[in-house]
C-alpha cells in the first residue's frame, strides 16, 4: 500500500494524526521517527497509549528511519511517517531518497520562529531547510486536516494565508 | 478522607482541557445545568506547543490547587501533557475521555477527596454512554 503521508507534527501522536488523517486514509502502520522517543521506553508507552488498537505503531531514530524505510513502503498496510521536526524530516528524506511530498501539520510557536500560517511558526533554519527539500524536488505543503487546503510552502513562507 | 483541594463556592477542584472549544463548552454546561462551573478550570490548547501545553497546565495546578485533570481523547496531546505531570505529582489524578455526565457527577462529590471524586465520576460518565433504537 505504500506510505500516505509524511508528516512533521510537534505534538507527534495525538487526535489529529490518529483519528484526523489516520481515518480517511486508513492507516494501519504508524511510523514515529524521533531520535529522542526512540531511546526512551517511557516515551514510548506514552505516545504507544494514545494509539488506536487497530493501529501497530514502530518508534524508530532517524537512522532506522532511513534504513528500513523500503520495509515500511512494502508493508501491505497503509502508512504514515511522522517526525516531529523539520530536522528529522530533513535528515530521512535525504537519507531515503524517495520521498515525494511532506506535510507540515503543526509547528508551534517558539522563541526565534515567526508566524507563517495559525499552526505553522518556523526560524529561518527551518525556513531554509523546506526550501532546500522543495528545491530537491519534494513537494512541501501545509495542511493540518485533511478537509484544509493544502497550502504550498511559497505562500507558507510569505504567511500570506495566515 | 480530606478534601485536599477544598470545596467551598469558587475554589477550583479540576482542570478540564481539550481541543477546540470543547473544554469550554462542557464546562458552560455544568454552569447551565447546576451552577458549579466555578469547581472548573477552562483550557484550551489550541495553537500551542506541547511544552507550553503542559506548562499550563502546571501553572493553573499550582494556582488553584486542583488534583485532578480531565481531558478528552486518550491519543490527544492534552493527555499526552498530562500523563507527564501525573507521573511526577503524586495525587494528581487524570481523567481522559470526560463526558458531562463525568463532570455533573464529579462538582457535586464535595465529600469525597478530589481523586476519589473523579474514579466516582469516570464510572458514572461511563454509565451514561448508551445506545437505544434497533
């Protein structure tokens, strides 16, 4: 079935994810790929509860991530690939090489980043690092549902949507 | 048992929290059915970042003394929030999945101990999911 969706969400696992996207598209394999997380068995049960049973949830580092990503593209279930930064998306799909699109579904406000959209707030590293995805052919836009248009990363950056 | 948060008129004894709007609309309708929403605090975590998420909540724990957290979905990032403050707060309690029945139940169990108050409720917000028709 291949991956749906590749997001960066802040919040990682939580309803809009499992129940916002992951009911339409009818995710059966959840992939968090988060260095932190994935060392850590409290994280782990933290964010494994807030799954829906008829979801199996893998907690994977950057490198994993990257190395097993054909497995998880040939798993016959659909899945989702969730990071929760821009540098962690950055690093797996210039490590894997075959990631079309990326999802900005929430990044919040924090000292040093700047309002893009009401769940889009980025420092200018972060700017830098979409700019240089989408200038290696990915597609990047940002779409907290999936009812919400899919806003392309030019109009983000000029938070000309906000 | 005590009631370690105090139950006199105003002081807070919960904290509801949830997407949207719901945590507000809840709690306007214990207000509206019986008159306590004031043993309720409101917080919305919309547009936040799971760090202030859960500051927040810290903030309004310390401030009113609350002992006990409802939240509404299990895999929300409220909830996520508060199984971390949980985990180092002893006598912090949390409800996920809170329903108006849970709360009605809950503002009016001013003898019981908050976190007593709250087991109480969750079975009695339990009770009240039911299905009729054929």
């Amino acid at each position: 079935m291949g991956i749906h969706l590749y997001r960066i969400d802040d919040r990682l696992i939580h309803g809009q994810v499992v129940v916002g996207w992951g009911q339409p598209l009818n995710i059966g394999l959840l992939v968090l790929v988060d260095d932190l997380v994935a060392s850590s068995d409290w994280e782990k049960e933290l964010y494994r509860m807030a799954v829906p049973p008829e979801m199996e949830v893998r907690f994977v580092d950057v490198a994993t991530g990257i190395r097993d990503h054909a497995k998880y593209a040939a798993d016959p279930r659909p899945g989702l690939v969730l990071t929760g930064d821009i540098s962690s998306m950055y690093r797996l799909v210039k490590g894997v090489k075959a990631i079309g699109s990326v999802n900005l579904g929430g990044i919040h406000h924090r000292a040093g980043r700047a309002e893009k959209l009401r769940y889009i707030y980025l420092t200018p590293d972060e700017e830098q690092q979409l700019r240089e995805l989408e200038a290696a052919g990915v597609e990047v836009t940002a779409q907290d549902v999936p009812s919400a248009r899919a806003v392309p990363l030019p109009e983000v950056l000029q938070g000309a949507a906000r | 048992m005590s009631d370690e948060a105090g139950s006199g008129p105003g002081q807070a004894r919960a904290i509801v929290v949830g997407h949207g709007e719901f945590a507000g609309g809840l709690v306007s309708a214990v207000g509206q059915i019986c008159g306590m929403a004031d043993k309720l605090v409101v917080l919305s975590m919309m547009g936040m970042t799971p760090e202030s998420i859960e500051s927040t909540i810290r903030e309004q724990l310390a401030q009113t003394g609350a002992h006990v957290i409802f939240t509404d979905l299990p895999a929300g990032s409220a909830t996520i929030a508060a199984r971390r403050i949980v985990k180092d707060t002893p006598g912090l309690v949390l409800v996920s999945g809170v329903n108006l029945a849970t709360l009605l139940d809950f503002v009016f169990s001013s003898d019981a101990s908050p976190t007593d108050a709250a087991r109480a409720a969750a079975e009695r917000g339990k009770a009240s999911l039911i299905v009729v028709g054929r």
